[in-house]
C-alpha cells in the first residue's frame, strides 16, 4: 500500500467520481481506475459501490479513508520537518568534563531561552571516544580538544584555553617539571587531554613522575592539590571558578603547552540546524568570554532538500 494510492483513493471520494478526480490529479480517467482497483486487490476488500454515476464508499472505504487521512498528513508532516530550518528535537552533546563543568552552564541556558524545542542531553567523556560516538551516532556533536585529524569529521574552533600547572599556594614559580616540590600528577584517566599534555611536558624534560594519582572530578583533583597532595595540569578558567581560589598556586606555561583550542565537532556529512545553532551560541559566548576565536569559522550548513 503505497501514500500515492491513498492519495488517489481520497481524491476520489472527495471529488465524487473518477472523471473529476482524475482532472484534480491530471491523470487520466484509466489510470485513476486502476489505481483503485489495484489498492482494493491489495487489501481484499471493495471500497467503492457504484451508486448510478457516482461512487459510493463501502463501510471498509470509510474505515480506510479514516486512516489515509491521517498517513496522509503525517507524511506532510514529515516532509515539512525535514525541510524546517529551525533546531526542534533532542541535541546530544559531548563534552569534556572542564568545559561541561565552567564553559557550558551560561550559554547552554540562553541556547534553551533562544530554542524552547529544542532539548539538550550533555554527555561528559574524552575527545577520542566522544569523536567516536559522533561518527557512530551516539552523539550529534562534541566539544573536544584539539587536533581533530578524522576528515570525516567537521569542527569550528569555539574556546582557547590557557593551561596552567596548579600546586599549593606557597610553591616557588614553576616553569619547567624540574622545578616542582613533588611529582605526583593529579589527574583524570589516561583519555584525558590535559593529563596527556602534562605527561608530555615531563617527557619533553626527560623527568618521570613519581606516580600518578587518578581522580574523577575537578574539585577532587584541586582539593588534594590544595593540601599538597601533587600538582595538576588544567585550564586557567577551571581553576579560577575554584572557590578556594586563593589557596592554589597558579603557573602558566609557556611555548606548545600554554594552551588548547576547544574545537566542537559533528559528523561532515550530516550538517543539522541544530548544531549549526549551537555553535552560533558558543561563538557568541567565546567572544563575551575575550576567547581568540578565529572570524571565519566552518559552522554546519543544512544540506539542499531534493
């Protein structure tokens, strides 16, 4: 039973007769017969009884009308929400824990304000795992650190991130791993960007932490970094939300380790209005935050409807 055959089979109850819906139709009168007779052969029952010249609707046409009406206009309603520019439905988000944590409470409750449609299911997680949930469509799009290398993904960058060596208040300056009192890390699991990047910068100096700690929050990680517990690698903006603020020693890193660019990722092709308007929102709140984000930026176009 195809939508078709039911649109011809309404057009004829509604006109009356077979001449005058095969005119609305601009079909000829044959055709319009056959595709009658042909749904009538399909669902084993008459639908019309002729009634001199007109056609009469049997107790199984009128049963069927009922729901040709309906399929046909939840079709149109699938049509026209394919072709509605404006973000409706569920966005699922990934995002990693620092930027879910301090960058995503503000914009994400104007985005809510600016598309009241339009849900938002944030999920927290590394970039590499998250990159892979956005390819297998577990995920619409993510907030990943930099670099995005997959060419089937498509980025627009949205934060940078000034990345700073955290220690107790009263430790001397540090520039260099050979400087630090202790070389327990602090961190998340191994997925993480910013434990990566604070392996990396011991490696560059040939110095190997005595261990690693493993935590599963932020604020974890800061307080046992406020007693002295070790030294962690995170985002300025993370740590200046801390409200021990004042008991952490704050110490900026210089030349490929001074910061990272958040990209927010979404699959090349598969562009959504709804991505689209998420990465306006955080453009806009990258700007209000003094973040470099560069003007021209790639931002997820709806693809031409055939």
């Amino acid at each position: 039973m195809e939508l078709s055959d039911l649109n011809v089979f309404r057009t004829v109850v509604r006109a009356g007769g077979i001449t005058r819906a095969a005119s609305q139709l601009h079909r000829v009168q044959s055709n319009v017969t056959t595709r009658v007779k042909k749904l009538e052969e399909e669902l084993d029952v008459a639908l019309f009884v002729r009634d001199g010249r007109r056609l009469q609707l049997t107790a199984a046409g009128g049963v069927l009308l009922d729901y040709a009406e309906r399929l046909l206009a939840l079709a149109d309603e699938a049509r026209n929400a394919l072709r509605d520019n404006r973000p409706r439905g569920v966005l699922r988000l990934g995002a990693m824990e620092s930027t879910a944590a301090v960058r995503l409470p503000a914009p994400l409750a104007a985005f809510h304000r600016q598309y009241p449609d339009l849900a938002v299911e944030l999920h927290t997680g590394n970039p590499q795992q998250m990159m892979s949930q956005v390819l297998g469509g577990d995920l619409d799009s993510a907030l990943v650190a930099e670099p995005v290398t997959d060419a089937r993904l498509a980025s627009v960058p949205v934060y940078d991130e000034e990345l700073v060596i955290v220690t107790v208040a009263d430790h001397p300056a540090v520039s260099a791993p050979r400087d630090l009192r202790t070389r327990t890390l602090l961190a998340f699991h191994p997925g993480c960007p910013h434990r990566m990047r604070l392996e990396e910068w011991f490696a560059r100096a040939a110095i190997v932490p005595d261990r690693i700690v493993e935590m599963a929050s932020y604020h974890a990680i800061l307080g046992c970094t406020v007693v002295g517990m070790g030294v962690a690698l995170m985002p300025r903006s993370v740590v200046d939300a801390y409200m021990h603020r004042s008991e952490l020693g704050v110490h900026p890193l210089r030349g490929q380790f001074h910061s990272v660019r958040t990209m927010l990722v979404w699959r090349r092709d598969d562009p959504q209005p709804k991505v689209a308007a998420l990465a306006q929102a955080l453009g806009r709140a990258g700007e209000r935050d003094g973040d470099r984000v560069p003007k021209r930026r790639e931002v997820p176009r709806r693809r031409r409807q055939s």
